[in-house]
C-alpha cells in the first residue's frame, strides 16, 4: 500500500512540533524553574542531620559519677514522603511505641511536615524492632539521655535535663554551656523509603561536652542525706537541708534538702520539692548570729572572754531584752555557752549602727555567696540608717537580718579560717583560695575556744557532741514570720559548727523547719543530725581525733535541755 507523500509531511510536522514542545518545555523547566525543581527534589530527598554531641561527665571530687549520658535512639517520620499506612502497619507501630493509632494518624496527617517525632528516647533494642516494620518514611536517630547515679540525695544540686538535653535544674542548668559541648551536621541523601544512600557533604563531626568534676565528696553527701532526713521525719518537720564545707577551703562537700526527688523518674514532680532550700530559701538564723556580735567585741577590745557581764533583763524604750533563763552575771564565753540575748544584745550595742552594719557586711552577710548556683539569694541586712536600738540589739541574736543556710556556713569560715571570709565554691580547687580578713587569728581562736563549750556540759548544743573530737559550734531557734507577725508555733531549729575545734577542718550546718514533734529548739532537733554527719564526715576524711582517748558522749537520757533564746 502506497502512503501518500502529503500524509507523511504531516506525520513528520506534527512529530517535529512535538519535539520542539517538549524540548521548549524542558529547557524552560532546566532555565526557568531550575531553583524550584531543586528546592523540590532537596526537601523530598535531602536531609539535614543534626549530630548530637554527648553531654559531659558531671562527677565528685574522688571521679565518682554522678550525672552521665546514655544513648537512646528517637523514632520519627518524614510524612510529605510517606504512603498512607495501611491498618496493619499502623497497629504494629503503635503497639510498639505503646502510642494509639488515632495519635500516630494525627501526627502524619500534615503532607507538608517534613519531619516530626513519633516516639523520643527509646531503647536501642525496641527502635530496631520498630525499623524492622519497613514502613516507608520511617526513620531512627541517635540521642542522649541523663541519668543520675546518686538519684535523690543530690537531685538538688546536680540538677536535671530535659528531653532536648539542655539543662533545667542546678549546676545542670549553671553550667550547661560547658557540659552541652557542640553539635555535628551531617547532609545526606535518602531513597523513597527513607533510607540514606550518600552524603552530599563533609560530615561536621559534634564536639563533645567537658567532663566537670564537682567538690561534692558523695561519701559525706550520703550521710549528710541520710541524717537530715531521718533528723526531719523524727520531728516531724516541713522540711530540712545541710551544708557541709571544708573549713579550710570553702569547698561545698556536700548539701542536701528533704523532701526530695528522683531526677531519673519525674513524671509526677511537686514543684515545691525542687526546690534548693539551701541556696534559695531566707530565715532569720536565730542565736547562729551571736558569735559575731562577740567576735566583734573581741577583734576591737570592748571584752574579752573572762569579762564579766551584767546579764539582768533590761528595756530600750518600750521594748525589753530578757533570757529565758535569767542570770545576773555571766562570763562573754557563758554568754556564747548558755546563748544569752541580753549579754550579745549588750555586746552589739557597744557599736554605732554603721560600725556593727560595716561588720556584719564583712562577714557575707546581705551579700550573694557566688557559688554558681541559679537562684542564689544575698540575704537581707538593712541599710545601718535605718536601724533603732533595739532593731541593732535583735540583730545580735539573729531577728531582723535574713540568710540562706549556704550564707551562714561561709560566715562560720571566719572562725574556721583564721579569720578570713572564704569564697564558697561547687568546683574542686587545687589549692585553698586567699580569704577576706574579717577579724584576726588571735580572734578567731578565742571565739573558737568558746565556742566549744557550747557541745559541752551545760551548754546548749551537747547533743552536737562527737565521740573523740573537740566540736565548736552554736545553736539556734527563730520563730517564723507568718503574715508579718512572729507565729507562736512555727519555728526554725538550727546548728552550725565546726571539728576539730583545734583545728577545724569540716563546718556542718543543718536546718530543720517547722518541727512538731514535741521540741523545736535547735539543740535538740538539729544538734543529732550534726553530730552524726560530723562524726562521719571526719572519720571518711581520716581527720585524726584531737580530744582526750577518754572522751566520752553523754547518754541522751542524761542530757539536760539547755534552750538557746528565742
């Protein structure tokens, strides 16, 4: 059969009109719409990885973990590249990830996403399991997860991290620039399943977070823990926290709060027990303030520790000055000894509010500890113009003036250090930092002195007594301000005190809130706790005993109560 040569002209145009359409319509999208076909083909197949770097080591003095990084794999999907799951695939997911199917469905539901979490921080074992489904679009990628070796006992300190790694709480949050370290980037291609099939570019490998290493001894924060909570289930207290320092360095040993939490399960966490007691919680420290007034008497020669002082009730203006239990005269050493308001009273008196003010500001007082903590308070210490005689005669013993616990065992370095004022720190230090003078050497070993018989016979603080060791130290109760107003049975029992007292090397301060277990006298409540974690505390250190090998503690049941004032 013959075909007409006018049939094949017109077969051959309409196949070279074709060609000239289809070859226009691919250099206009190779030209015209390059950048968008590219975007295109990038955002369907081209994955930016991010790398996680792994958070640093957080450790005690002696390289005992105590916060470490865990990997754990996190499932997610790409749902603008996924095909509908089928009934079976979507049961078998959520059956894994232990999600329902409706919040599976409704997380895939947005074509446009190109990326969202399906499950974070599972097993490595279970996310090989779920890749093993083979659903397309569905991916794993390596994360960290913290956990926290010393659990409750240090939650406050340490802290925590969220699930993205960044720090929330504590030294976790204060120092989470150097333990967070520098992610990696990784640019890869991946296949209509998922799968990465090349990289499109040098791998930016992640730079790991730095190990830091803490001057928390968690021998001593064990028993500092275990002290305090059995001092406040015993008394049946709100709450309670200790500070243990070295007495030479400031170093932080250990610090601990109760209630506490589990910082490896805080699914149902009261915001009330995160916090830091020790650090961010104010109170008037009662009759722990009256060695100062006495070391200021010392340092500037008004007294000395034979003066005899008239300890009689007296007024200023309306108001009166009275010890509970009366006595006509006392030594200043039984003024520190059985915690008279009238002979520290008298004492603080001695000075112009502006020397006594200038004093008690040497000492730390009204200002920020700077230990590197979040949420650090400075205390309250009014402006000295402010101050009538009587606001100056309550400071001497503790009313008036506001501290945080962790303020108060840096005061006690003066007594410890010869005098100076030490910096407090959470960081181990290869040497003992120079101190701020507050008072002289020769002060600071008579406040010493008298400050040791309070742990003995007749004093207020025997319960604080440890077998072997000469401890110096002091008491105290403050009522709590409730709607501005003194509250009749709410108080604050407290010890801070330091051993060996000829050379002291440890400083324990414990705070107990709101006993009710029948006494709230710091003595009695607070001076146990003591004793204990300082008894342990120096035997842990290997601290040689410096009291007589016949020093014995005096039997509880023989122990008369000698209340501090209130």
């Amino acid at each position: 059969m013959r075909i007409a040569p006018g049939r094949v002209s017109l077969v051959l145009g309409g196949l070279g009109f074709l060609f000239m359409v289809l070859l226009g319509r691919a250099l206009y999208l190779q030209i015209a719409q390059q950048d968008f076909l590219q975007n295109q083909g990038d955002a369907r197949f081209r994955r930016a990885l991010t790398l996680e770097a792994t958070r640093g080591v957080i450790a005690d003095r002696n390289g005992e973990p105590l916060a470490i990084s865990t990997p754990v794999q996190t499932i997610w999907a790409s749902p603008a590249g996924m095909p509908a799951l089928s009934e079976t695939q979507l049961a078998s997911l959520a059956r894994l990830l232990e999600m329902q199917p409706a919040d599976i469905r409704a997380r895939l539901a947005d074509k446009k996403r190109e990326f969202v979490y399906l499950k974070r921080q599972i097993s490595p074992e279970l996310a090989s399991t779920v890749m093993e489904l083979g659903i397309p679009g569905v991916a794993k990628q390596q994360e960290f997860r913290r956990y926290y070796p010393a659990g409750e006992m240090l939650s406050h300190v340490v802290g925590f991290t969220g699930v993205d790694g960044r720090g929330q709480e504590g030294l976790e949050l204060a120092r989470n620039t150097m333990l967070s370290g520098k992610s990696g980037h990784r640019v890869v291609l991946r296949d209509r399943r998922g799968y990465i099939v090349d990289d499109l570019a040098a791998v930016e490998h992640p730079k790991d977070g730095q190990t830091m290493t803490l001057s928390i001894d968690r021998r001593i924060q064990y028993l500092a823990y275990r002290e305090l909570k059995g001092a406040v289930e015993l008394n049946k207290a709100k709450a309670g926290a200790v500070v243990v320092l070295d007495g030479k360095t400031g170093e932080i040993l250990a610090m601990a709060n109760y209630p506490s939490f589990n910082p490896n399960n805080r699914m149902r966490l009261d915001p009330e027990m995160r916090r830091n007691r020790a650090v961010i919680d104010m109170f008037e420290p009662g009759s722990t303030m009256k060695p100062f007034p006495v070391a200021m008497a010392l340092e500037n020669g008004k007294v000395k520790p034979t003066t005899v002082m008239d300890t009689n009730t007296y007024r200023i203006g309306p108001a009166t000055v009275r010890d509970s239990h009366a006595k006509p005269l006392m030594t200043v050493t039984e003024v520190i000894k059985k915690s008279s308001n009238v002979g520290a009273s008298k004492m603080a008196l001695m000075f112009t509010p502006e020397e006594m003010w200038r004093f008690y500001d040497e000492a730390g007082f009204g200002r920020n500890p700077h230990a590197g903590f979040p949420g650090e308070v400075s205390g309250r210490l009014r402006a000295w113009k402010n101050w009538r005689p009587i606001e100056q005669a309550t400071m001497s013993f503790g009313y008036g003036v506001s501290v945080s616990l962790l303020q108060l065992a840096r005061a006690y370095t003066v007594f410890t250090a010869d005098g100076n004022l030490l910096p407090v720190s959470f960081s181990r230090l290869p040497a003992p930092p120079p101190g701020i003078p507050v008072v002289s050497a020769r002060t600071a070993q008579q406040m010493r002195e008298m400050m040791t018989t309070v742990t003995q016979v007749g004093g207020t603080g025997v319960r604080a007594q440890v077998l072997g060791f000469n401890v110096g130290g002091k008491s105290g109760t403050a009522r709590k301000l409730v709607d501005g107003r003194y509250a009749a049975d709410k108080h604050i029992g407290m010890f801070v005190g330091f051993a060996p007292a000829t050379r002291p090397r440890l400083i324990v301060a414990v705070m107990v809130d709101e006993p009710k277990g029948g006494s709230y006298y710091g003595g009695t409540v607070a001076g146990p706790a003591f004793s204990a974690i300082m008894g342990g505390g120096l035997r842990v250190l290997g601290v040689e005993p410096d009291a007589p090998a016949n020093n014995t503690l005096i039997p509880v049941g023989q122990i008369p109560e000698i209340r501090e004032e209130t």
